[in-house]
C-alpha cells in the first residue's frame, strides 16, 4: 500500500531534503527511521528538493509498505524516534497512484528578512541592514517573474534539471509583524519582510538568486530593467547551452553568472505543495 506523510523540518542540521553521501539529509533520516520501525527497506520520495539549510512546512512526502498499517500509532512513533529538528504532521493512506513530486501542481516557497539586530529572529531570517532598500522597486522587479519563462539566469550551476522552464504565479515583497513584537503591541513596520513566490515547479537555488537579485535591485546596484532581462523568453531555451562560454554577455561567463549571490539558506521556507 502506499501511505503519505506530512512534515515540517528546521533545515539547519541538514544537508536539504535529498539524500547525499557522507552528509545527513532528512530524507535519509525518514527513511532510517521507518525501515526500523517497519522492519522492512523503505524509500521515500519527496514533493521536491531544498538546498542545504533550508526549511519547510507541510512537506509532502510517499512510500510504500507492505499491508495495512496503524497510521495514527505510526506518527507517534516517528515522532519519538526522528529528531527534534522533523515533525510528522500526519501519515494517511493514499491512492495507489500518489506520487509526492509528480503530481504536486503547485510550491510555494517563503523568505523572511529583516532590517533591524534582532536575536529572535536571526534563526529563520536574514539581517539585512544596508541603509536603504528600495523595496518598491523590489516589487517593480518581481512584477516580472509571472508567467511561464525561462529562469536559468537563477539556476545553480550544474543541475541535472531537463528543462529551465518554470511558470510562476505569484512573486512579491511583503511586510509582517513577527509574533515576538505581536506579544508586546509592537508594529513590524518597515524593519520585517517577506517575499513569497509560488511556481508550478523550480529549479535548483533558484528561489535565493532571485531573492539575492532582487536585494541587489533594491539597494541600487542593479537596475530594475536589468534584472527583468534576466528573464527569458521561451524561445531563448533551445539551441543554447547555459554551460557555454557564449551563454553570457561576456566571454567566459555563465548564465548563472549574470544574477546576483544567492541569499542566506536559514531564510528560507518551502511552505506550501498543492495537489
């Protein structure tokens, strides 16, 4: 039978989601975890990769197991034996056909930062304290990333992905109070952000370049019509190599090359797969 699982994990004590040699990964530790409790090999698959570092909140995750099982006495068990870093929301039986990565129609992923020193916030946020931000201009940036494009500019070089086309549907800068200020009748104002985007799929580091972009973008270093052209048409994906030294505008220069750094990891959350 196949059976599905809800988690959350804090990214810090992993190396991502997938499973690396010589590197823990909460992929490996789920499934450690079930083989012992089942006493049976079980692989696990996931909704999706998260780089090193970065968290997710209902997580969404298949495998298979022979008969039917205790669902309810089984999250317990997890949740005794994994560490304290992974959570199991749920384990419930699912279609025969489920599959956890292939048949997610949406992610959405989330990044916090904020402007000011702030010791409560610093595990799952970024300190950003460069004067001033322009984070109209942020917006103005990621007004463009809707649509179906063609996002290499924002891919990690060397992925395996076949293809860099990914349609995204929602891509913007917000403000939020954190709950630590809520609890003193403090306003977040100016000084705490987010910026969600949800995609039908995305390529591998592609969420922080283009959070890093668009900071760049916000402190003026880069324009907001340069980073728009970083973000190509379809008809740009065949018949170019983004490995090749022509791929950029300078000799040499990869496609990647022409984003920004990626921001932090600890920032980030996947915090949301659609079915």
């Amino acid at each position: 039978m196949r059976y599905l699982v809800k988690l959350s994990y804090n990214g810090s004590d992993f190396c991502g989601w997938q499973i690396q040699p010589d590197a823990p990964s909460v992929q490996q530790a789920l499934e450690s975890t079930l083989s012992t409790l089942l006493h049976a090999p079980v692989a696990v698959t996931g909704a999706g990769r998260t780089d090193t570092g970065v968290n997710a909140i209902g997580y969404v995750a298949h495998f298979d197991a022979a008969g039917e099982l205790d669902t309810h006495q089984l999250c317990y068990k997890l949740n005794a034996m994994l560490p304290r870093s992974i959570v199991i929301h749920e384990v419930a039986a699912a279609a025969p056909d489920f599959h956890a990565r292939f048949d997610a129609t949406r992610r959405e992923y989330t990044y916090f930062l904020h402007r000011v020193k702030d010791p409560f916030a610093d595990a799952f946020s970024y300190l950003y304290t460069f004067p001033e931000v322009n984070f109209d201009a942020m917006n103005e940036a990621a007004a463009a990333l809707p649509g179906q494009h063609d996002f290499r500019c924002f891919e990690k070089t060397g992925a395996d992905s076949k293809t860099s086309i990914c349609t995204v549907t929602e891509a913007a800068w917000h403000r939020y109070t954190p709950t630590h200020l809520q609890l003193t009748g403090r306003d977040g104002g100016d000084d705490y952000w987010y910026f969600r985007i949800a995609a039908d799929r995305f390529l591998r580091n592609m969420v922080r370049a283009v959070v890093g972009t668009l900071l760049e973008v916000g402190r003026g270093k880069r324009s907001v019509a340069d980073f728009q052209s970083l973000i190509l048409p379809l008809d740009s994906h065949s018949g170019l190599d983004p490995e090749s030294p022509d791929a950029g505008s300078q000799s040499g220069m990869t496609m990647r090359s022409l984003a920004g750094e990626s921001a932090p990891g600890n920032a980030l959350f996947l915090s949301e797969v659609d079915y």
